[in-house]
C-alpha cells in the first residue's frame, strides 16, 4: 500500500527480527518487526522480489541490531539514533543493487527483554 498522506513511496515488509543485544551477559534480546519505505512501487516490487537483495539487507539490519544494548534503545533518543542507522545500512544495501532510496524505518513492534 502506498504511504499514507503523501502519494510517494511503498512499504516493504520484513519478517521479526531477534536478536542477543550486545549487554554484558548475553541475557537481553531485541524483538522487532519493522517496514521499510522506499522511494517508488518499482523498486518496493525489485526488493519484494529479489530474495539475495532483501537478505543482504536484512544481514546488515541484523548486524546492526546485534551492536545495541538495552540501555541505548529505551529510550527516545535511542530509536531514534537506531531508525536513522537502520536507513542508511538498509539503505545503502538497497542502493547498491538497484538505486532503491530508502526513506524512512517504521516499527510495528519493538520489544526488548530485560
């Protein structure tokens, strides 16, 4: 679906993500399901489709994630800091194959075990 509001750019899903976040002990993960937008319904159908694209962003997202610590991502500031990382890593993989501009990261859940 489109996004709403603006008449500019498409979803695209991934699956949940979760992950050991990188506090000390190992005891604390990250559950996160999100959607990325990008800049047009042609590339959200590329990324859609093409199955090595969409695993190679989802192994940077992932790598990313992994660096987190709980503490970092509780707050404001911190999922902030994270949805703008998570752009540009998705981002930046995306461009790589096809000139995809990711525009925004939303979270639809965003949990994190303590």
């Amino acid at each position: 679906p489109p996004w709403p509001g603006t008449g500019a750019g498409m979803f695209v899903a991934f699956d949940p993500f979760v992950v050991n976040l990188a506090d000390p002990g190992g005891s604390r993960f990250l559950r996160l399901t999100l959607k990325l937008v990008v800049d047009t319904p042609e590339h959200a159908k590329e990324l859609v489709e093409d199955e090595i694209v969409r695993a190679r962003i989802r192994s940077a997202m992932l790598e990313l994630l992994a660096l987190q610590t709980a503490d970092q991502l509780v707050t404001p500031e911190g999922k902030a800091a994270l949805k703008k990382e998570l752009v540009e890593h998705a981002g930046h993989e995306a461009h790589e194959a096809d000139e995809t501009k990711v525009t925004d990261v939303l979270f639809s859940e965003f949990v994190v075990q303590f």
